[in-house]
C-alpha cells in the first residue's frame, strides 16, 4: 500500500507566494468554477427566502474549491455520485444553471423535471450519479458504480463524495471492505466541513481524522486542504493515478468548511464567530482571485469580465426558471417504472 | 417436452439460461459461489461462469445490496440473492430508498434493473427473527415489482422474465420449497409478470393464495371437494402489481373470496385483496371476503405455537365454510 500522508489536523494557513503551477487556463476555470457555484447559491439562498425554492436546500459555500479541484483532476467519463449538498458538484460536472435552478424552483426544465429538487439533481450525459438525500447510502451505490466499470473492463473511476457525518454509517465500512478485497475503482471523498448538521466530528467521533478509517481496510488515505483548489487537485490528481493503474480504491478527507447552516433552517449557533472568520480569510474564491492577480496569471480585466459573465448568467437562470412550467400533474406517473402500461392503483 | 424438477434447479436454470444470454447479468451474495448456495439454488453457476459473474460477498447486505444498485445504475443487470428476506431488512434502505426511487428521482435519467431475491416466510421452528413474510413490506412501495411463487415452472419464467426486466424486482422464494418439484417445460419461455394463475378451476367458493401457501389452499380444495364443495384457487404468483382482473372475474363467478395469506394480518396482502374486491365485485359477493393470515404475533419457537400461528388447510376450510354459512 502507498504511503499514507499524515497531516497536522489544521493544515497551514499560510501559503508561499511563488510562481504559479498551473497554467492559466487552469486557473481561470477554477475561478469561473468557483464563483459560479458561489453565485448560483448565494442567489438560492435569496430564493429560498421569496419561497421561490422550498423543501430542504442545503448549500456549497465555502466548500466551491472542492468541486474545482476534482474536476480538473477526472474526465467527464468518470462518474460522480455525492449526498444531498449537491448543487456545487453538479454545477462542476457541468449541468447548466439554468437546468440547476430550475429545479430548485420544482420546474419542468429542471435537471430532473421537478421531480428532484435540492437534494436530487441527476444527469446521465455528465455521468453524475446524484444527489442522495440518505447520509452514507451513496458509499454503497458509488462502490457499486465503480464496481460495474471494472465488469466492463474500462479505465473509469467513480468519485464517491460524503460528509463527515456519513464517515460513521455502516454502509461505509462495507463499502470499504468490498471495494478493497475486489480493489475496485473508486475514490471516496470525505469532504469534512467539521459538522454533521449541528454535531462537531468531536463529538461523535473518537477519531477524529476521519481518513484513518481507512487504515483498517489498508486503503491509501490521507486527509488534505479542501481550501484551495490547488490542493484538492494535486490530492486528487494522486490518488486517480493510483487508482487507474489498477490498484484499487483510494480515501481522501477533504478539509473543508460550510459558511452557512446545515441548511436553510439552521442558524448555526453550534460553531463560534471566530472560526467561521477563520475559514473566510482563507475563502477559496477570494484566495484564487488574489493570487491570479498577484502572480499576474490574468488581468483585472479578465477576472471582471469573468464575474459580470457569471452575474448575468445566474440572473439568467433565475429569469428562466421564474418563466418555466410547474410539471403537468399527469406526470406524477412518468419514470416509476419503465414499463409503459404499468398498472398502478388509481381508486 | 416436461420434466419434473425441484424449485432450487428451476430457479437455478432461469439464472444459468440469462447468464449465458447476457453478459451483463451476474449473481452476488452470500455463500452464493464455492458454497453453491445456502440452498444450493446456485450450484455448478461458479464452475461455469466463473469468480467474475457468481460472487461470494461478506455478510454485509447493506452494502453489497448497494454495490448492486449502483451497477444496476451503471449499465450491469445484477441478480443480489439474500440468504433470507429476514436479513435483506438490512438492506431495506437501499432497496426501498435507492433502488425503487432511482427512476422517479432521477427523471428517467437512472434505470435500477436488478433482482433482489431469497426465501421469505416461516421455514419451521426457526423463531422471531427468521420466520417473516415481505410481500406486503415490499409491494406498498412505488417503483418494486414484487414476485412471490413456488410452482416451479413459473418461478423459474417469472425469474427470467424478473432478470430480463428494467424495473427493480424483489422474487420471494420459499426455504422449505426448494425441494418442491413440479413440471418444467424444456427450452426457452418466460412467464409474464403481474399476471395470476388459476391453479384449480372451480364454482362455490374463490381461495386466493401465493408463494407456500398455495399448497395449504389448495390441499384444503382437495378436502372440500370431498365434501361436495367446488373451490377454485387462485395462485398471484406477483403481488405488485397485483391481478385484480383475474380475482374480480372468479369472484363474480363463485361469489365468495377467503384470502390465505402468510404475512401479518395488518396492512397486509389479504387487506389489499379484500379492499380490491369489495371495490370491484360488492355486487357479486354472498359474504364479507374472509381471510386467513398467520397470527398477529411474533413467532416463537415450539412447536405447539408454530402450529397455531401458521395458516392450516383447517383453518382454510373453516373460513371456506364461513363464507358459505355451512358452519354450525
């Protein structure tokens, strides 16, 4: 097995100044990535407040730089399955705002119809496997997703993204084992944003760096810097190479941190001031805006022309999902089953 | 051309036939490989297709019920075999949480196409834990097919028609009923799902019945007829979707139903029967629908409890004659 990284629990907060890695492109799209997602939620959030959006709506911010990070790191042949914080996964597999926003809206133009809303965005063509509202029950399906790439014989991996509360349901340790003993292709992904709606990791975890679970089961793990995309890539980016030779599954714990609540509903009273500040003086967004202009990767002209590009798109979003039809009632009975003339009881 | 074999070998040709016909088929559970099956209905299936296709999983049905919904997900067709219906309540979550709502939550962007299947129901003095029947668990949810049958040339059409099929389907088999033989057609044929069968064709009385059951029913049907009574008894076969058609066409002939059904009482299968049937036929019928379930008990151990919370072929022909106001 690889060596597995320890790291100190709170990973440093300064980063060295040096000339940039990456290539331009790279930097530009993490910050487009980025901003777009930080956008689309902010304007949920706004919704959910005007009660365009209902139900359960649990937003990314301040998690963006993980999304960023994978994408830069995969194919869009990989596949993605995550939890129910979703809406910033999906944007980074590519589904449109429009189709994102739509849904949050319960609109027939939605990813999925209407029939999914916060927690439920699918799409087959950008091989994103959902937006599970259960905690943990995705670990199983990703492993199961992972599971049928290697039957086919492909090089394909499949992303399986939870939280920290979900590291301690049962379905992740027979996820482990399996995924271990028949070394299939997948990456797990932890991203620990420190919470499980209002309970710390501390409180419910005698260990309390979650990527050692994956000692038991002898999978290469390590726990990195969810803050920067830079850093997600780079670990991420290790572990696919990993797995693509064949060598089986891999465990990231992603540190990461959510501004907001749980969800909407949660004022988040749990956690101190002070640590939220000290999450967003390291904001992802922010920190890959100052170091494009600092390290003269791209001009303030360019970064403006990116955000009044995402403003608009966004309003654009709204203004189309605003616009869009609620579902037909008749289409309560569409995608239940395949079968055409399924017989269903309608007394 | 027929040959009479057991259910085990019935179930066990319907996986080797669509193995062989499709690649994307294969069979995960426990002691499902090198052990030939708890209940053998898998034996020889390693030796011909291999440790890639028939695969002994840990004892972990929450995951590896998963692993098959999310290659079921993924373009495979999966067959997950529980060693019985009572441990699969581990993996109700994602039968009844993911499996059954892959389609409606993903738009139609996620097909599940993947057979749950075991043995449900009382197998003897095995106590609470291994004794209970899921057809009504499984069929009060959207999305599932459920498939309950012991005959073994249906159970063997139905399981190819099961594995064939793009919804998720729970088939429930019966422990004490894989050594139950019957008449199986050679080669190829599939037996439609959510279709009943007449089992026994009769005039007075309509019993309705699946999975082991259906011997109970249709053992009190022999003793009745000895006393001049004419039962015609009903085989589902599937219970989601169920085949009221069929039910509502024999009531309106006999004009009287008793249920024999396995599960609890409560909220179970008979419930939906007799619902179904006061619905459909209240004009046609000469009494209230009768039921026999098991008991509304857990079921213990000994043997004299085992007696008297199962469904009998004298309880049957006590409800029979209910319906038909023969009784004292």
């Amino acid at each position: 097995m690889d060596t597995v990284v320890e790291q100190k629990k709170k990973t440093t907060r300064s980063r060295k100044s040096s000339k940039p890695t990456y290539s331009k492109e790279m930097y530009l799209n993490w910050y487009e990535m980025m901003f777009r997602i930080r956008k689309f939620e902010e304007r949920a959030l706004l919704m959910y407040g005007q009660q365009k959006v209902r139900g359960f709506c649990h937003v990314y911010i301040g998690q963006e730089a993980v999304a960023a990070g994978i994408e830069a790191a995969i194919t869009p042949e990989d596949a993605i399955v995550t939890a129910y914080r979703q809406h910033g996964t999906a944007i980074g597999r590519g589904l449109s705002t429009n189709a994102c926003m739509a849904e949050l809206f319960g609109k027939v133009t939605g990813a999925v119809k209407g029939k999914g809303g916060s927690m439920h965005f699918f799409s087959a063509d950008h091989r994103y496997f959902g937006g599970n509202g259960i905690v943990g029950a995705q670990i199983p399906i990703g492993t199961g997703i992972g599971f049928a790439e290697k039957y086919k014989g492909t090089d394909k991996l499949c992303v399986t993204m939870f939280g920290d509360g979900a590291a301690r349901q049962g379905a992740l340790y027979e996820s482990f084992n399996m995924a271990m003993n028949w070394k299939l292709p997948v990456l797990y992904i932890c991203e620990n944003n420190g919470y499980a709606m209002g309970t710390s990791v501390e409180r419910t975890s005698n260990v309390t760096d979650l990527y050692k679970v994956g000692h038991a089961f002898d999978m290469p793990s390590e726990a990195i810097d969810g803050m920067s995309p830079e850093s997600v890539y780079e670990g991420v980016k290790k572990a696919v190479e990993h797995i693509r030779s064949g060598k089986g599954p891999y465990f990231l714990e992603i540190r990461t941190y959510r501004y907001k609540g749980h969800s909407v509903s949660d004022p988040a009273r749990y956690r101190t001031k002070e640590e939220v500040q000290e999450y967003k003086d390291r904001d992802p967004v922010k920190m890959t805006e100052s170091k494009i202009l600092k390290d003269k990767i791209a001009t303030a002209e360019e970064i403006a022309a990116i955000k009044d590009m995402i403003k608009k798109e966004i309003d654009a979003a709204v203004k189309f999902a605003e616009e869009s039809p609620y579902p037909d009632p008749a289409d309560l009975f569409e995608d239940n089953y395949t079968q055409a003339d399924y017989p269903f009881i309608v007394d | 051309m027929s040959r009479e074999i057991a259910l085990r070998d019935a179930l066990n040709e319907a996986m080797t036939e669509e193995m062989r016909r499709d690649e994307l088929v294969f069979l995960m559970g426990e002691e499902v490989a090198e052990y030939n099956g708890a209940y053998k209905v898998s034996k020889g299936m390693l030796d011909e297709f291999g440790a890639k296709r028939v695969i002994d999983t840990p004892i972990a049905e929450l995951g590896f019920a998963g692993i098959g919904v999310g290659a079921a997900m993924n373009g495979l067709r999966p067959i997950v075999e529980f060693m019985t219906w009572n441990f699969a309540i581990l993996a109700f979550d994602q039968i009844v949480n993911n499996a059954a709502k892959t389609l409606s939550q993903s738009a139609g962007n996620f097909k599940c196409p993947i057979v749950f299947r075991g043995p449900s129901g009382a197998a003897g003095q095995l106590a609470q834990q291994h004794s209970q029947t899921f057809e009504s668990w499984m069929a009060n949810v959207p999305g599932l097919k459920v498939i309950s049958c012991i005959d073994p040339a249906d159970a063997k059409g139905l399981l190819k028609s099961a594995i064939r099929d793009d919804d998720p389907i729970c088939m429930m088999e019966s422990e004490m009923l894989y050594g139950y033989k019957g008449l199986v057609p050679e080669g190829e044929y599939l037996t439609p799902i959510g279709v009943a069968a007449v089992r026994r064709e009769g005039t007075d009385v309509t019993i309705v019945s699946f999975n082991k059951m259906m011997l109970t029913a249709l053992e009190a049907a022999d003793e009745l007829a000895k006393e001049g009574i004419s039962a015609e008894v009903i085989d589902l076969r599937t219970i989601r979707p169920l085949d009221h058609e069929t039910l509502v066409k024999s009531v309106k002939k006999t004009n009287r139903l008793v249920v024999v059904d396995e599960s609890w009482p409560f909220a179970g299968v008979s419930a939906e029967i007799a619902y179904e049937i006061q619905k459909y036929a209240f004009d046609y019928l000469d009494a209230p629908v009768t039921r026999v379930n098991a008991a509304d008990t857990s079921l213990p151990y000994a043997p004299t409890l085992v007696e008297a919370y199962m469904p009998n072929p004298a309880k049957v022909i006590k409800a029979v004659k209910e319906v038909m106001y023969l009784n004292a």
